[in-house]
C-alpha cells in the first residue's frame, strides 16, 4: 500500500477531525474499498469525543423537544452498537425519581413509553415501576422520593470507541495520522490539495484527494474559515458539558436520572468500579475548545444538584477528577444551551468544476455509525465506485476485540484465566472490558507475570504499554491514562511521569526503526 507522503498517491477521501465521526466515517469508507487518509491534530477522540457522558442512548429528554427522528435512530442504534462491541458497550438501568413540582407522572410515563416502543427494543429489558422505599434504588436518596422508573440504555467507552474504529479502518487499509494537523486546503486541478505537518517533528508535506470531509468537531468553523478558505456558512453553537467523579456513592449498579428544577437533568453512574460519575452541564462556550475546563460554578452546580437527591451531601471536596468538553452542535437559533438540536447536519459544497467538500455539524456519540452512512451517501456520487462492502456492514461487523455475543463477557473472562492463570481475576475482567479478544494479543505468549514486564501502578504492565503504542496510536502517557483507560484515576504523579517516559522510548525507537 502506497503511503499518505507519497504525493503521487490521490486518495478518494481526506478526512481532517479524528473524533468519533472522523474515525467512524474513515472504518466506514476504508470497508467500502474507498482509500481515505485522516489526519488528527491532536489525540484520536482526545476531545469532545472524550468528554461525553459515555452513554449509548436515545435521548430521553429530546422528545420533549419533539426530535423525534433523532430519538428513533438512537434507540434503534443501542443494540447494533452493543452487538458490534460487547467489550465496551454494556446495558444500564436508569432509575427516573418522579420529582413532585417538576415534570408530571404522566409526561414521564408518555416519554418512557415512547422511548421503550419508537427504537425496536429487542434484548434490552423495558421499564418498570419502582417503589423506592420497597427497593435497593432507593437506599440512597432523600425518603421524599416515593416512587421511579426504571428503564435502559447502555455504557460506552467513549475514547475506546474511537481508537477502534480506527484501528479497523487501518486495518481495512486507511491511513490513520494522529499529531498531524491540517494547515491549508485548496482547490486545484480537480482535487483537494492539502498541507498537513507533523505536530511533534514540524515536517510538513502535500496530500491529495478526490473529496474532503471536514469533521474537526469543535473547530469545524475554523476550519472551514481560517483553513480551507471556504464560503460555507458556518452555523455552529459551541456548548460546554462538564462532568465531575466522585468516589463512589453507593454500592449498587443502577444508574440515575435527575431533574432540576431549572428544566436540566443529569446522570449519576456507577464509574471505574470506585468511583460515581455525575454529569453534564450544558452552558454556552466561547473561547478555543482546547481550553476548555470545568469550572467552579459547574462543579458547585453538579455537587448541589447530586445532594438535592441523595441523603448524604455531595461537595467540591469530594471531587476527585473533572473533566470538560465542547460539543459542536448546530445552531439552530434555540433560546438555551439545552435546547439546541443534538442532531447532525451536513453541509455539502460540491461545485460542478472543482471537487466536494462535505463539513459535519452536530451529532451524538449514539448515532455516529449512521452519520457516516449519510456522509458516504452524500458523497458516493463524486468518487468512483464502491468496490467493496455495501452500506450498512458497520452494523454488522463487529469492531476490533468485538467478535464475541453480548452475553458472552462472563466467558471470556474465564477462558483467559485458564490460559493465563497468573492473572488476577480483576485483571482479567479489565483486559476483556477493554480489549475484547485482543487481549489475548496484548498477552502473547506470556506464562508468568514476569513475562508482561515492569508494572507502572495498578495493573498497568509494559506489555500492555507496547500493546497500546503498537496497535492503538498512543504517544504519550496522556494517550494512555485518559483516553485508552482511565488509570489516571489510580496512578501517582510519579508513576505517570514514569508511563511518559517509557512511551517517549518506545517513540525513540520508532525513529530509529
């Protein structure tokens, strides 16, 4: 296969932006024989793609603003995502307190009955009722909280869905170039022409290709204006969603489902094994996305909103790890942050004399597969024909380490502590929760644990480093602890100084390679 910096190679799509769109349209193409090359400026899903509530789900509150559509296409998205990644997507249930002074008994039961029949439910179990003083739900909240419903959606590894997208797309033949940024774009002779440089080396080179998609997520319009020099209208509403993590909360599994009084809602989760995650806010944004963090109103804001609920306090004190992300969302003229439309909108510029370029705007995690459809429909007359998958394979196929039913966890984890008996039980579960059948690849031919390598704290090995940098384009220790994983949460300052320069050797080694 020719590489990305040979100029005489004309890719059919360039794809700058790689979140979860970006990565999800790049597996996509790649598996439809099309050739794509996708350049990252930072980390693939380092960004919005990280900061999400990491929830597979319909949207129960959209319906209240009537998207409908969007709501359908999510639900319906659950259990095809879940059937193509059983390793990092999983079932939830949601415990909805019904809160006397805010939205009726009647609308949330209309809205659940609508959110168990409009998306074609088949393996997940629908809602109930729940009598809170009767059950384990109820345990931990106020006793003026009576009565719940119980409904489901799923979990996400957000930064994991990501990665393995596109590790199949490259796998599938893709070019995947993280740390690369996109510094001009034009027209000529017919294709895209592209100036891209290396973030870390300084290089700079030429990439050509017959049509562009621009998914640079919270900086699509920059792209479009500042890179690209285009006359596309640029209609993006910036909205900053923070989360904060607390250790945990309650001994249970379920999740909840909040009400505030100023009309949000907001999620309480089971986190990490340790650890509660409670989110989101959702408040205008201004400024560069890459500086974007939580602040101390929003952290008050989730910790007074979380204790108006539970019996026992939720303070800043408590806060162990907030996190903060700016989601692209298309403006479509809403009075507040919430309101604004969470579905995707495509702009296509495709002149009759010069090639496409197709920008997204929007989207949820939930429902990226299908965007990619439309963005491949969309642009499928300007390439030469499909000479491979047909659409709709990306439903079907399931994702790197994903080749196992979504009943089948339990047995992988106990198939890989026969064949590697050294490992502990909890070790075990976390490689699978992570990497799926590839586990198995990370381990090798391991007989001991001595054989995995130094540990750098928690369960962390240097076999699983290498696997990471090898398979999974990690570059730094960031890469590692808080997009692969979530080790960031149980490792010192030192030991992740310590996972930094072990990934700067292996970088080293690279550049010698």
């Amino acid at each position: 296969m020719a590489s990305a910096t040979d100029t005489s190679v004309v890719h059919d799509i360039a794809i700058i932006g790689g979140g979860i769109n970006g990565c999800g349209i790049a597996r996509d193409a790649a598996g439809r024989g099309w050739s794509v090359f996708l350049c990252e400026a930072g980390d693939l899903g380092g960004a919005t793609s990280a900061a999400s509530t990491k929830l597979i789900h319909g949207g129960l509150r959209y319906l209240e603003y009537y998207e409908f559509r969007l709501v359908r296409e999510a639900l319906m998205e659950r259990e095809v995502l879940w059937g193509i990644a059983p390793h990092i997507i999983w079932p939830l249930r949601f415990v909805l307190p019904h809160h006397k002074g805010l939205r009726p008994a009647w609308m949330l039961r209309l809205g659940l009955f609508l959110y168990d029949h409009l998306g074609g439910r088949k393996k997940l179990p629908p809602t109930r009722v729940v009598r809170l003083r009767r059950d384990p739900a109820g345990r931990p909240l106020d006793p003026r909280f009576v009565r719940a419903y119980e409904y489901s959606d799923c979990w996400v590894e957000d930064s994991r869905l990501v990665v393995l997208n596109a590790r199949d797309a490259a796998d599938r033949g893709a070019v995947i170039e993280p740390r690369t940024r996109c510094i001009s774009g034009a027209r000529e002779g017919g294709l895209w022409t592209l100036t891209v440089r290396d973030e870390r080396s300084g290089e700079t080179r030429t990439v050509r290709a017959r049509a562009l998609v621009n998914a640079a997520g919270p900086w699509v319009a920059e792209v479009l204006q500042k890179v690209l020099r285009a006359n596309t209208p640029a209609s993006v509403r910036a909205v900053q969603g923070s989360h904060i993590v607390v250790p945990r909360l309650y001994p249970e599994d379920h999740c909840y489902i909040f009400q505030n009084a100023d009309g949000r809602i907001f999620f309480v989760i089971p986190y990490e094994r340790d650890f509660t995650l409670i989110g989101t806010t959702d408040r205008d944004y201004q400024g560069d996305p890459a500086e974007v963090r939580a602040s101390a109103d929003e952290i008050a804001y989730l910790c007074e909103s979380a204790s108006a609920y539970f019996t026992k306090p939720v303070t800043p004190a408590d806060v162990v790890w907030a996190y903060s992300g700016v989601r692209p969302l298309y403006d479509d003229g809403a009075s507040k942050a919430q309101a604004a439309t969470r579905d995707y909108v495509l702009e296509m510029d495709a002149p009759a004399d010069g090639p496409a370029l197709l920008s997204v705007f929007g989207g949820k995690i939930t429902t990226y597969r299908r965007l990619a459809e439309s963005v491949l429909g969309k642009l499928a007359p300007h390439l030469p024909p499909a000479t491979a998958r047909k659409q709709g394979w990306t439903g079907d196929e399931p994702l790197p380490g994903g080749d196992f039913p979504t009943d089948g966890f339990d047995a992988q984890v106990a198939a890989l502590l026969r064949d590697y008996p050294f490992l502990a039980p909890a070790t075990a579960a976390r490689l699978v929760r992570a990497y799926g059948t590839r586990a198995r690849v990370l381990l090798g031919d391991a007989r001991r644990a001595e054989d995995l390598g130094a540990i750098f704290g928690a369960d962390l090995t240097e076999a699983e480093l290498r696997y990471l940098h090898a398979h999974e384009f990690a570059l730094t220790a960031e890469d590692v602890v808080w997009h692969r994983s979530k080790f960031g949460l149980r490792l010192s300052d030192v030991e992740i100084a310590a996972v930094e320069r072990f990934m700067q050797t292996l970088a080293a080694q690279d550049a010698h390679a």
